[in-house]
C-alpha cells in the first residue's frame, strides 16, 4: 500500500466512524455531566471502551487580540485552531496481546498567529496562539504501538510521535508557547519536533521504583517532516541524523495528604549538524559544524488542598532549559506558575493560573539582544466535562529580545473541547 493510500484510509476509517455514530447518539448528548459533547452513543462508546477501542475527537480554538502595545497602534486580532481525531487500541483485549496498546491520531491545524501578523509583536520569540504553527496541515501526529516486559517494569515504544510526549513533557493549559508544553521543542525547534509532528522514534522506559523511572529514545531528524503537504511522510529519505533524549523522571506524594508531584531531569544530544554561529547568521560552509546538545529541569508539585479535599488547591511548577551556546540563538530559558483549582466552593473544577517565562539569548554572539519576558493569567471555567474556556490576558516584555523591544498587551480565549 502506498503512503496515499494509507492516508486515505486512515482518514475515511475515522471520517466513517465519526459520522456513523453522529447520528445515533444518546440523548444525553450535550449533558453538562457527560465527558463527551456528543454523548455516549446509546452506550456504544463505553461498550467499544471496555472492548479496547477508545476513539476520541477533539477541537482547541484561540483567538488573540493586541490591546495596547509602547510604540505601535495596531490592534489586530487573528484565530487559529487544530482538530485531532484518535484511537487508542487496548491490543490485550482485541487480540490478546498482554500489556500492549497501540495509538493513532490524526491532526489539522488551521487559522493566523498574531505574533506573526501584529507589527508590535513583530520578531516575537514565544506565540501568544500556540495551536498555531508547523504548518496548517493535515498531519500523522501518532502512530506507535507499546509493550510492556518484566512485570510492567520496562516499557518498550515504537513507530511515530513527537519527543516531547515523553521526554521534557508538560502541561498546554497556558495560550502563550512559553507556557505550554515542551521547552525544548520550542528553542531548538530547528530539530527537536513537538506535536503535531512526527518522525520515527524508540522509546525504553523502566520502572526502578514505582516512584522513579529512567527512559531513553532516539528520534529520526528529517526536515522533510516539516513541510507543507507531508504530513503523512512515512519515508527516511530525508533523514539527517537523531535526537537522542535521557530522562530520569520522580512522581512522589508528599506529605500526609499525599499531595502529586512530577520532577524530571533530562539531556539531549543530536547526532545532526547545526552550523556554529559567528554572530548573527551561521557561518560558511567551510566553517566546522557543531551539534545540538542541552539539558532540562521540570518541576510540578501540589501544594495545598482546598479543605482536606486533595483535587482542589494550589500548585506550582517550574522549567528550566539550557542549551549549546555555540549552535543555538536561545541560550537558556525559565518559566514559573502557580495554579489554584477549586478556589470557589460553587466550582470546584474551575482554575486560576499566573506564569511567568524568561527567555535569554545568546550574549556572545547576539550583543543587540538580551531577553524576552512572556506572562500571562487565565481564568479556567469548566463550563461542561467536556467544554473548558481559558479567557487570558498576556504581556510580552521587550518583543524579540531587544533591549528597546515593544513591550504589548494581548487578550485571549482559549476552549478545549471533546466531541
């Protein structure tokens, strides 16, 4: 079967399941208390869940407005959005394969940036729309399947996905990039692929405590995954080199209420070549070149509960990235936040965050350009199960990094919903 036709397959498999059961859905389609906006089907979903299948269908909309910004007037407002179609296939229950499962997901993403098209946000580091870029395309986002050995201790993942699902992972909660997601994939972005792109990858992963375990992976680098009607690119042709991850990962329960926490180190090398930059530009190609290597901290804890009760409270969290001052314009980079969720006992799943992000270029090649602040507060309304609404407000310190950079307001909506 050739690429085309497996493309067309996958997407006329999903497109049949999702309208074949469109029409035929419960009557609590709509319910505020059901985890999907369209129902559970007459039952047939949770019967296709217990059964291994588990498809999912979700949309993520934002929309950025310029409010005011130092030096320029425009006040532009623009919206982007992605669709991503799924199935998680329990493979011990369908085929009797113990301690194995599989994943496909399919993404689109449509719409304009407005740091991309807003004159004040003109060389903008971060996104203050991160649903937007990698190109809006149609795109195989996963397609991997996953064994467990040893009693579950060691975990074994192949096929095709993004490093930042394993390694340097990280909530996408926040609208600005410099919030959301994986760090690394957003400043050595040249190599290093977030969602929704895929290449090959492996991934070994072993439990050494129940508390603590190491991972591994190597991740195809193929620039050729990057363009515009090659999203469903299966070949190796363009492969340049690896991304080659390592993560040591601890996810304790502090305290006597148990509170969850998550706390990763990691470092990454690329077999690839990055040219070593002499200032502003790479070099020649007589110039030696170098390889992209770098390091991470994450770190989340609960901090309180709300009156005893542990899903509600105030948490914090930190990310710290550093990279080959040699190879890469972005040195290193820190964000912090906190998050209370449950702050009203009328509604009790709703959150309110505050994040702050430093971005640092580098000083021995980028003299005319320093940092970038990027901050942002959101009200999380968990209108429905399956219906949340960030309304946010950003500010983005000294645009681009330079030292007399715009400093702009920008107001967003960001909704997540499950079909």
């Amino acid at each position: 079967m050739s690429i085309s036709q497996l493309s067309k397959a996958v997407y006329t498999c999903l497109a049949a399941l999702l309208l074949a059961n469109t029409a035929t859905h419960a009557a609590d389609a709509f319910s505020t208390e059901n985890p999907w906006m369209l129902g559970d089907w007459n039952g047939q979903r949770t019967q296709l869940q217990q059964q291994g299948y588990d498809f999912s269908f979700g949309y993520t909309g934002e929309v950025a407005t310029l409010i005011d910004a130092k030096n320029s007037s425009d006040h532009g407002t623009e919206y982007a959005d992605q669709f991503a179609i799924g199935a998680h296939l329990d493979l011990e229950k369908i085929a009797g394969w113990k301690d194995t499962e599989a994943q496909i997901t399919v993404t689109q993403r449509n719409g304009r940036n407005l740091s991309n098209t807003a004159e004040a946000l003109d060389g903008h580091l971060s996104s203050v729309q991160e649903v937007w870029g990698r190109g809006q395309t149609w795109r195989l986002t996963d397609f991997w399947i996953k064994k467990k050995f040893l009693d579950q201790k060691l975990d074994v993942k192949v096929g095709r996905f993004g490093e930042g699902e394993d390694f340097n992972s990280f909530d996408c909660d926040f609208q600005n990039l410099a919030l959301c997601g994986s760090q690394v994939g957003n400043w050595v972005g040249d190599q290093w692929y977030n969602w929704p792109v895929s290449q090959w990858a492996a991934r070994v992963k072993y439990n050494v405590t129940p508390e603590i375990f190491t991972q591994v992976g190597v991740y195809e680098y193929n620039p050729e995954n990057l363009e515009r009607g090659k999203g469903f690119n299966l070949s190796t042709d363009g492969s340049k080199g690896a991304i080659i991850p390592a993560e040591v990962v601890w996810t304790p329960k502090l305290g006597e209420q148990k509170l969850p926490g998550e706390y990763r180190a990691g470092y990454y090398y690329s077999t690839a070549d990055a040219k070593i930059f002499d200032g502003v530009t790479p070099q020649d190609e007589q110039t030696q070149n170098g390889h992209h290597h770098g390091g991470w901290i994450v770190a989340k804890q609960q901090l309180t509960s709300h009156q005893g009760d542990t899903s509600r409270g105030l948490s914090g969290f930190v990310n710290v990235t550093v990279h080959d001052s040699k190879t890469n314009q972005v040195s290193d980079m820190q964000n912090i936040g906190l998050v209370y969720k449950g702050a009203m006992d009328a509604r009790p799943q709703d959150e309110i965050a505050l994040g702050v992000a430093r971005i640092h270029m580098n000083n021995d090649v980028l003299g005319n350009r320093s940092e970038e602040v990027d901050a942002e507060i959101y009200y999380g309304i968990h209108a429905t199960n399956w219906l949340t609404i960030r309304p946010n407000l950003q500010y983005v310190h000294h645009v681009g990094a330079y030292k007399d950079g715009e400093n702009v307001w920008v107001g967003g909506i960001k909704f997540n919903t499950s079909f």
